[in-house]
C-alpha cells in the first residue's frame, strides 16, 4: 500500500498511551488513525480526521496495538502431540521429551525448517501478533544453532540463542556449556540479538546459566532466562542481578524472587498456555502486580509444553486462571511484551510507532476475555499493509 | 457446487463408526470421502477412491465431521461486558443478568436480532460448527419468545422454547408457568422443535419445571432441561424420568443423578465455557464417563455465562480441566451433540449422513487439544458444500 491511511469510526481505541486517553490503556472513543510510511501519523478524534489516500471504516470495532509475542520456539521439526496425550492421561511433564523434538530438528533439512516457521509465524501473525521473539534451542550443536537462528532471522529482528536450552544426549554438562559459551555462542551471535537459558532442575544450575549469560553479554548480546518454571531456583534472581530484559515463566516464586523483580528492570513474563498444556498450577500474576513489578504475557508457542499460537487465548486465561484484570492481560500481552524486549516502538499506538493495529469483530478490547477461543481479530496492519 | 466431490488425501479421517476404522472414532489413515447430492456416498482409501467431478486434495490434513453443538442461546441483543468485568474481579455468577438481556432483547428490531444471530451463526459455522441448536429465552413474552424462535428458525431447525429461563421481573412465578404452558407455548410451537426449561435455584423449581415440560411434551415437542449448574437440585432427575433428550450443565451430581444419566435415555451435556466464564468448577465428566453415561459438550453461547462460539475451545477444556481424553472429547463434540438432538444423520461421516466435513490445519484431531485457541479449522462444507 502506498501513501497514508486513515483508520476510521473506531469505537474504541487502545492506545497504550495514558497521555492519548483514559486509564493505563490510553483509551478512546469514536477514534482515527492516520499511518504514514508504516508509522502512525496521527491520532484523534473521527470528525477531526485529515484525509489519506486510504480509507478503512473500522465501522465501530475496537482497534489495539499489534500484540507482541516476546517469548515463542518456533524453529523445530515434528510434533509431540503422543506426549500430550500421555500427559492429558496424567504423565507429569519433566522437559525431557525437548530432546524428542532436537533429534527431528537435526534430522529435517532447511527448507522444512523454514516452512515451519513460516507456517507457525502465518498463523500467529492472522491472530494479531505483530511483533515475535523466536528462539533457536533444538539444535544443540553448532551447526544445527546457528542455522536455526539464520533461518529465526528469515521472520524476526527478536532472534535469541537457546543453545542453553537442555543438555544433549550423551553430552558432559560442563563441556557442554563451555562449548555454548564459546564456539556456539560465536557461530550465532550474527544472527542472534538475545542470549538465553533454561535456568531449572534438568537444565541448567544457576553457575552454569550465569556463564552463559555473561558470555553472551560479553558478545554483545541482550539477556533474557527461562526462571523459575518447574521449582523455585536461582533463575529470577539472577536474571534481575544480570539486568536481564525478561525472566520467563516465574511460576514458582520465593518472597525475595518477587522483591528483585518489583525492585529492578527485568520484566516478569508469564506464559500460562504453559501451565494449561502442562496441567499446572499458574503463575500469581496478582502477587507480582500487586508488588509493582512488571508483567508481560506471551505463548511459548512450542510443540511441548504450550503447542498455542495465539496471543488472545494467554489473554482470556491470564484473566480466568491469574486473576489480571482485562485491561492488565492486554496491557502485558502488548506493551508488556515490548518493554520484555526492550521496545518503544510497538505494542503502542501514539505518533512515530509502528503502525501495527488490529481491528476486532467486537466493540471493545474486553471481549478478548469475554470471548474466549473465538478468533476475533479481523484486520491486521503490519507495519501500516494489511495482511 | 453441483456434481460429486472427492476430498482426497485425508491423513487421517475421524468417521466417528466403529465399523470403519479403528477404536470408538472410527479412525482411519490416507482415506478419501466422495460426496453426493450433500450426502457421504463413498469412504475408503485414497488409492481406490472413485472418480468425481470436484476433487478436494486434503493434502494429508486432518479431516473429521463438523461439530454439533446443541446448547446455543443466539437470540439476544447488547452484551453484558461489564458484567463479565465485574464477575472476574470477583462477583459470583448468579444468573440475574438474564433479565438484562432481556430488555434489550425486547426493546430491539426484528433486524437487529436477526443480524446478530446471523453474526454468530457465521462466527460458529468457520469454526466449524455445522449443526447447532438456538434456544428462545430472552423475550419471556408471548410476542418476543415466538418472534425469537421464528427467527432462530431461519437458521436452524434445532428450535428450543425457553420460555422458562427465568421469571421475568415484575411477574408472579406461578402466573407465569401457567402463561408459558398456555399462551406462550401455542404461540411458539409452530416454530420450536424442543422446549426446556432452567430447573434452578432462582428460576424454576421441580414442579413448576415439569409442569413447563409436560405441556410441551402435549404439545409435541422433545425435551431438554438446563439442570444442577448452580446446585444439586431435581433437574437431572427430572430429565431421565421425562425421557429428557438431555440435561445440560450437569455440575453438581449426586449418586442418584449419575445413576440416572447412566440408566437412561438422557445425555448429560456439559458446557465448559460456563465454568470457565463464570469462574467455577467444571463438571466432573470422568465421574459421568465411567458410569456409562452418554457426554456431549456444547457451547452455552450466550452474552452472559458462556459468551463463546468455539467448539474447539470446548474441546481443549473439556481435556484440561475434565480430563476427557482428546478422543473422547471429540466424541462428545461431534456425536455426542448428534445424540443430545436425537440425530444420527450428523456428527459421524458414514455413508448416507450428511456431508458436513472439516478440514484442520493438522494431521490429527489430537491438535484440537493439544493447539488450544488456535483457529485450526481451515475448510468447512456444510452439505457437502465449501463455505
């Protein structure tokens, strides 16, 4: 598309702006925007509206923010729908079928790699996610990292090694880290802006995450740490202690884990269709707000522990199952999700963002809870272009 | 589309008939179906699969019959948004919002309740929805409970009378039953298929319950009954005893109810999408499966409790929270509603039943369960014709 576009009749606005409107959502009624060269031009209201070259009558929906997605493993071959089955049955989900899915990984050629991603990223982008974090982490040798990121880099600028995902098959643990933290880590660093670990029982030991993370801090890249998921450990705090961009998971979380995140930049990101999948207890989404640290929602979309693309699904569950309000799970599942990886310019809509916004076929953002599984998303602009 | 059509290709096919294939689904692996004249005239491999004038290459998708969700509540106007807030931040679900609905239900257009019964009609139909039943209940006047079913019959021959949802505020109960078993009942039968009624604290009571039933049981029509959400109560009993197609919402089961269910003619229908909306406990369906009793899942769509259209989502839960396997969640998606409406023409794909057929984005109906949220179903026909 070509030239500006005005968005109009919004029947109501999310802006993530609180200087745009009302609450922390920045709301408006009866709203326009005006993208230009794929950035919001101007925002306002729809009798005020100047003209563009494009018109698209919202005719009363609500539009929001692109969601963005700050946490998805996305570069993997096969499924594992027999361990979910088996887990649904009542098996106890311990991480180990990751390598399940790394020896399919090796074993599929690049173009089936890249298909899909494709097919997962498409999929994901329909549901309104704009913005995605994809992460390498079931290859686990240099060659089969770094292609993983090459292919990651095909789809995302938000790429992040996971060579620290789990320790391979027949690997000594120390060795196995010295070589993540080494050839591995320099294999992937051009195609990687974040490093990782899987920082838990099974993983990785909290002396072994934090070399890995001052490795990869040392090659120039962000920091972020699977934290806290299956136990309380070390992960959280030493994440925020690093000034890491995001501790995932924090489902099981001592006073002091939740003091360090209230009290430093690390963003708490919650990924409940992991506990829906793995049929366990959610995160306290409630605890963490309440003690001022800040949350973002994401899917884990991976073919283990959280086979779910959709970002409105985390929403409507962040709200049933961790008790946010609808206003917090949009908030968390947009801007949330940007500050994890440390962005200004999306999961908001005011002038000089990126022009992501999606329409619902619904008046109002609430119905992303109210409206549970229902694909609600109608129009996606990526970037200002339609899908 | 006129002539034959061949879907090809199924990687694997859900007939839900034993006889042809394995275990209760009746799965089979590389099938093919020929469709005639909206009907299934042919099932077997691909590789022996007749000739016809369309071919549908399933391209080793998933295919499986369209579900049948047979509790649907489409008549209504506005939505109860707020009140879903204010249910999350914790007020408890009692249904008195019903009579919110039912003065916006009354005060709006013809054109407006058809529209918004159009709207989700379409909405559950590309989620794969191809028969479903619409319920009455938001008039709870003569005039506005058969002008809802006169409209619900333009989309729907599986009618329910509702008139007995709730006493409409502002009238004596006993009053009332009499005008639902005298004027209202004349009024709506022409139009309605089935009467029910909610057998509840707070609407209807044993005897006033079977009193409803009985007149409409004169009146020829097939009973179902809105029973033991709230409470144990006599709705579920009641229904057996009345020779009931089905008791819907089964929550709260004493011995005695799940006796019944298992010794009788009745199917215990449960909503998920209720628990989930109103924040309660789920049916126990293990408890209901492993007595013998029939299961079938249904959506509860309607602006207040249960404001979902997914069938899909239906499934994921019922898996999650039920512990249903995925194929007996599945089951009581397709078949199970078919048998909730006394139909064997849908919910299975067997010679002579209707040619409603979905096509997943997957190779296994496993990944309605194991994708919750995402919108997987990508091709409907509906009588054999693609939407």
């Amino acid at each position: 598309m070509s030239g500006s576009t005005l968005v109009t009749n919004i029947g109501e606005l999310v802006t993530n702006d609180p200087s745009l409107g009302d609450g922390p959502l920045g709301l408006r009624r009866h709203a326009a925007v005006v993208i230009d060269n794929g950035r919001v031009a101007w925002i306002g209201d729809a009798r005020t509206a100047p003209a563009a070259d494009t018109v698209l009558d919202a005719d009363g929906r609500a539009a929001l923010p692109g969601f963005v997605d700050s946490h998805a493993h996305l570069v993997f071959a096969g499924d594992r729908a027999a361990e979910f089955g088996a887990r649904m049955a009542g098996e106890a989900y311990t991480g180990g079928g990751i390598r399940t899915t790394v020896a399919a990984t090796r074993a599929a050629g690049d173009d089936e790699l890249r298909a899909n991603v494709a097919r997962l990223r498409g999929e994901a982008l329909r549901q309104g996610t704009t913005t995605i974090e994809i992460k390498s982490g079931y290859g686990l040798s240099v060659a089969d990292e770094a292609r993983s990121l090459r292919i990651a880099r095909e789809f995302t600028d938000e790429t992040t090694f996971l060579g620290a995902h789990v320790v391979p098959a027949g690997r000594d643990p120390d060795d196995y880290v010295a070589e993540v933290c080494g050839e591995m880590l320099g294999a992937c660093t051009p195609y990687a802006k974040w490093v990782d670990v899987f920082c838990e029982r099974g993983a990785f030991d909290g002396e072994q995450s934090r070399a890995v993370l001052e490795a990869g801090r040392a090659a120039g890249l962000g920091l972020r740490v699977h934290a806290n998921q299956l136990d309380e450990g070390p992960g959280v705090r030493l994440a925020v202690e690093l000034g890491a961009a995001s501790a995932d998971h924090c489902t099981h979380l001592s006073d002091s884990d939740v003091a360090a995140l209230a009290g430093g930049d690390t963003v708490a990101t919650l990924l409940p269709g992991a506990e829906f999948s793995t049929r366990s207890p959610y995160p306290d989404a409630r605890r963490l707000l309440d003690a001022g640290a800040t949350v973002a929602l994401a899917t884990d979309c991976n073919p283990g522990s959280s086979y779910t693309s959709s970002m409105p699904f985390c929403v409507a569950l962040a709200v049933r199952e961790m008790r946010m309000t609808p206003a917090e799970a949009l908030w968390a599942a947009t801007v949330g999700g940007a500050r994890a990886l440390r962005r200004d310019d999306v999961g908001v809509l005011r002038v000089g963002a990126r022009a992501d916004l999606l329409l619902l076929d619904a008046p109002s953002y609430l119905h992303l809870a109210y409206r549970p599984g229902v694909p609600l998303v109608s129009t996606v602009l990526l970037n200002g272009v339609p899908l």
